[in-house]
C-alpha cells in the first residue's frame, strides 16, 4: 500500500490538523494521543513518510528511538508511573490505525488496565494539563 499523503499523522506533521505538541526536533515529533489507553498516553512519529517499519528510513528510525528515550522518563516521571510500556504496531492484523509510523509510550500502574485501544476521545483540557506536566518534566 502507498503511504497516504492525507493519513492523520501527516496532516498534523504539515499543520494541517491541531495536536497537543510535547517535543519537536528535526527528525521527529512528539504529541498527546487523543484516545489515549492510559493518562499520560504519548506518540512519538519521525517526520518521515513511512507507514511502518519496514519502509522507515533508518536515520529516522534511530532519530524516533532516541526520542522515545528521551520522552519516555519525562512521561513516566510527570505521571509518577511505576511502568511504562513501549508499543509501535505494523500493520492492521498487529492493531495498527493510523497509517504513518508511531511509536506509543503509555503509562502502566498496578490494578489500572489498560483502556480499549482508539476508542474514546479524552478531555482535551486533562490532556493539556498532562502535557505541561510533561513538558516540565522534559526540562
Ligand atoms: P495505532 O493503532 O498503533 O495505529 O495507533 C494510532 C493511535 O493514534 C491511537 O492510539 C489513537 O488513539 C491515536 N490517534 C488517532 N488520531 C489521533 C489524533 N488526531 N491525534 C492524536 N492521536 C490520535
């Protein structure tokens, strides 16, 4: 399948669709997952048009990874998260929905399962509250 020009993740990499933004470099950019699994649910994508994996450039993988790394303990520290747990789907039969490569960095707490997966949109005014969060926590 071509990747589509159009899929979400583009259109918010463009500026054509709103996100809440927690970090940016020249290679990757960070934001709030809007159905998130969990509080403090994170993206990471590369600014790179690949769908999955296996057609990520991999300068651009390596740029996501170390973004992931660096965006995982501000997410696990700002949400005082005993567990975090790392997912990147490839493919509609792994779960993916969103058709440009993502990496999820999603809190995990004892006894707190996880919510079902792109199901229900949060409230985007705690979804801004746990940005700032996590924005400070970045430093
Ligand atoms: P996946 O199923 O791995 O492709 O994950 C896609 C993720 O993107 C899901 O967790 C969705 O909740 C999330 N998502 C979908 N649309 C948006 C959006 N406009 N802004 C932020 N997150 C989104």
């Amino acid at each position: 399948m071509a990747y589509d020009e159009n899929n979400i993740f583009a259109k918010i990499l463009r500026g054509d669709a709103p996100s809440i933004k927690l970090y940016e470099d020249d290679k990757t950019f960070a934001f709030m997952d809007v159905m998130p699994q969990a509080p403090g649910h994170s993206l990471v994508i590369p600014k790179f048009p690949a769908e999955n994996l296996f057609d990520l450039d991999e300068d651009y993988a390596a740029a996501m990874a170390r973004t992931v790394k660096k965006l995982a303990p501000a997410v696990k520290k700002a949400m005082e998260a005993p567990g975090i747990m790392i997912a990147q789907l490839n493919g509609a039969e792994a779960g993916q929905t969103v058709y440009h490569i993502h990496t999820h960095i999603i809190p995990r707490w004892d006894g707190i399962d996880l919510k079902l997966h792109a199901r229900e949109m949060a409230n985007m005014d705690e979804l801004k509250a746990q940005a700032e969060k996590i924005m400070a926590a970045l430093g």
